[in-house]
C-alpha cells in the first residue's frame, strides 16, 4: 500500500483508510524491518453494514392506568447481534428484574418494542 487520498501510512506504522468500501475488506499484513531483522503480523479488516433506527419511539399521550406502547426497529448487518436498550429518564430499564411494569416484545430481532403497563 502507498501513500493516497484515500490511505494514510503513518510515520509510526499506523495505517488510516478513509471512506472504507467494501472492498477494502480483507488481510492486512504489516511489515517492519531494520538491520537486525524483519518481522511482521497480520489482521483482518471485516466490514459490517451500519446499524440504524428505521422506527423511532414517537410522542404519546395516554390516560393513567392504561397501557403504553413505544415503537423501535432497526436495521443492522446480519453478521452481527443486536440488543435494544431502552432508558427512563435517563435510567437504563432492567428487564432482568422481576419488573412486570415494563415488558420487551421479542418476537422479531429487528424489533425493541416497549410495553408499558399501568402507567
């Protein structure tokens, strides 16, 4: 590799790509040498889809007592796992917890519905 617009060889033998394609997937190997020998190692550049929201939480008004839910779907590269994490105020939901309030729907992977009950 050499020096372009796109890949960055660093003084210190980092190595910088930037707008990263598809093709730039694969075995990267660096090499180093002086007069005392020559050594090198190898990794691989694995390149994923990004994750994105495609259905956001929206407003909602509702009566107390009754039940609530909020909407969430993503897309993401199948290669990976994904986990939605829903918070309050600030405050991470412990679905773990013996929390009959806020319940998940995990019926789809791609979907983090929330339900609320008894608001």
């Amino acid at each position: 590799l050499v020096n372009s617009s796109r890949i960055l060889i660093w003084e210190d033998g980092s190595l910088e790509i930037n707008n990263i394609t598809r093709n730039d997937g694969g075995i990267y190997t660096c090499f180093a040498e002086n007069n005392r020998g020559r050594a090198n190692n190898t990794g691989t550049l694995v390149i994923t889809d990004p994750t994105r929201i495609i259905l956001a939480p929206i407003n909602a008004d509702i009566t107390v007592g009754e039940n609530a839910t909020m909407q969430c779907a993503a897309s993401f590269d199948p290669a990976l796992d994904l986990t939605f994490i829903w918070s309050f105020n600030g405050y991470v939901i412990d679905f773990n917890k013996e929390n009959i309030h806020y319940q998940r729907n995990f019926m789809l992977d791609s979907n983090g519905e929330l339900l609320i009950r008894n608001a």
